[in-house]
C-alpha cells in the first residue's frame, strides 16, 4: 500500500524532476529539504540508486571537500581546511532516484494503466517516459508520457524526436513536471503538454483531477502558428515562419527579443544599441546578448545600414 504524499512532498518530487540530473545525494535529501525530502525516501517514492558519482562533500566549514577512501584508516573521508581527517558515515554518500511507477500510482490514484513491460524511456537523455494510458475519451485510451525539463532546449528536441518515432495515430497527452508558462511554450506534434502541478487537486494529500486533467487535454490541442514571427507570452519561445524555434534564457535576453518582435509587428528596424537599452545589460552587441541563441536568430535576422530586421 502506497503512503501518499503530502503537499510538500508533491511540491519537492515536481521540483526534483525538473533537475537534469536525477539523482539526489543523501545530504540534500535528509538536510536541506527537510521533512518533505525525508518523506520521499520514506515512502520510497526515491529510493536508493546503485551507484552515485559523488565525489565531494561540504566540510564542517561548508567548503567544498573532497571525498576519498583511506586505506589505513579503513574508512571514508575527507581533509577539513580546520578539523583535519574527517570520517563521514558511508550513507552520506548514498543517492536516491525516483520510481516513477510508484509516483504516478499516487498522483493518478492508480488510474494509470501502464505498458504491459511497465514504464519505459523513449528517448537518449532520460527526459521523455512512456507511462501507459488513461481512459480521457470514450472511443479509445489516450496514450501517456512523462517529459520533464522542458526549459531545456536538449530536452524538447529529444522529445519531439522520440515523438516524431513513436506516431500513436491520436493526439498524445504529455505529462510534465515543468510549470504551465514553460509548458504552454512548448510545442510537440500531436501532443498536448500539461503542467502537472496546473491539474492537481488541493488538501493534503494532491491527486491529479481526472475532470481538470480532461478540461486541459481537449481544450488545449496544439495550434499550427500562421504568422511569420511569433513570440510566446512569456518571452522564451520565439517561432520564426511555423517551425524555426529559438529560445531564450534569462530576463534580458527576454527583453531584448521582446522589444525586437514588438518593433517588427510595427513595421519598424531596430538599432543594436536601442535593444540592448531595452534588455538592460551591460553588452555591447548582439551576439553578446542573445550567445548561444544568437547563431539561429542570425540567420533570419539581418542589419540594413546598421538597422536590424528580420528577413524571412
């Protein structure tokens, strides 16, 4: 029998998934979440990894220490900068990793019915499952995943590639532990993404609301977008004639584009020193802004006599 989790249990699993990476070290757990991360191990909701690459911990100082094996000593350790050779219990270097099977049991109230193999991974990186179906509408089950970290550019490309392999012939519902803004951003053929802390039900003990999961799943299917250039609400997405996708990080890169599209649907250029002005920053060019972004932007996104436009 399953122990569901509590509010803030719920609220710490979402925000764990959303890590890169998924394993979680003994101290974090146990320390700096406190009783919700001690509810998740408890519960076996995380449970002990095999193995764990962790070769640091804090010292007594909260510095950075390294940890090693001392043959002598027979024990695990570490040079403190104040207290010398310390020996730390085995278990602080333990990691835990979630069980999605037991997660989604509590979540769906074991409405879920899973793949005849149990869940399963579909693409490289670990960001995209296979959880099984949901009876959503009465002519078949509408097939299920969990996607998580969908702020990360690595992720929605695997995603929409592991999508693009696995045609289910029905719109897919995609389950996600990101937020709804980042969620209502993303766009994965023949799928609707839902934010699952956006469907859950209040109280003590949050389940996915079956009604409000159905009223996100029909209501919201993915649009086709018809104009040339298209900026999400929140500022991240940009999408340039229906299928080029740029997105951006951090407030001033926001801001930058923003003041950029809201130029263009003006009809207007834009001079690199009026967008920098917008987004605040302390770059002198573009490319300084935008980085890693830039390189895509800049090959729809051209200067004229120093006024810069987008040429589609």
């Amino acid at each position: 029998m399953i122990t569901p989790l509590s509010s803030s249990g719920v609220s710490l699993a979402l925000r764990l998934l959303e890590a890169r990476n998924l394993e979680v070290v003994h101290d974090a757990v146990f320390g700096t979440f406190g009783s919700a991360g001690a509810e998740l191990v408890e519960n076996r909701f995380w449970q002990k990894a095999d193995s764990t690459d962790m070769a640091t911990i804090l010292d007594d100082d909260g510095r950075p220490a390294n940890v090693e094996w001392d043959e002598d000593r027979q024990e695990f350790g570490y040079y403190g900068a104040s207290e010398g050779w310390t020996a730390i219990d085995p278990d602080r270097l333990s990691a835990y990793r979630p069980d999605l099977n037991r997660l989604f049991d509590d979540l769906l109230d074991r409405k879920l019915r899973k793949p005849p193999g149990g869940m399963f991974r579909v693409d490289d990186c670990g960001f995209a499952w296979e959880i099984g179906t949901l009876n959503l509408a009465r002519t078949k089950p509408t097939s299920v995943w969990f996607v998580r970290c969908l702020h990360d550019a690595e992720a929605v490309a695997e995603t929409t590639t592991a999508a693009k392999a696995r045609p289910s012939g029905a719109l897919r519902l995609l389950l996600t532990s990101s937020a709804r803004p980042i969620a209502n951003s993303v766009r994965i053929p023949s799928a609707t993404i839902v934010s699952i802390a956006d469907v859950l039900t209040t109280g003590p003990h949050p389940k996915i609301d079956m009604a409000i999961l159905k009223a996100r799943f029909f209501g919201s299917p993915v649009e086709p977008i018809s104009e040339p250039v298209h900026l999400s609400d929140d500022g991240r997405l940009l999408t340039l004639l229906g299928e080029v996708e740029v997105r951006f990080r951090g407030q001033k890169q926001i801001d930058g584009i923003r003041f950029i599209v809201s130029e263009h649907q003006k009809g207007n250029r834009v001079r690199a020193a009026d967008v920098l002005q917008a987004a605040n920053t302390g770059a002198d060019q573009l490319d300084k802004l935008f980085r890693a972004q830039w390189k895509a932007l800049r090959q729809y996104f051209e200067s004229q006599n120093g006024n810069w436009g987008f040429e589609l």
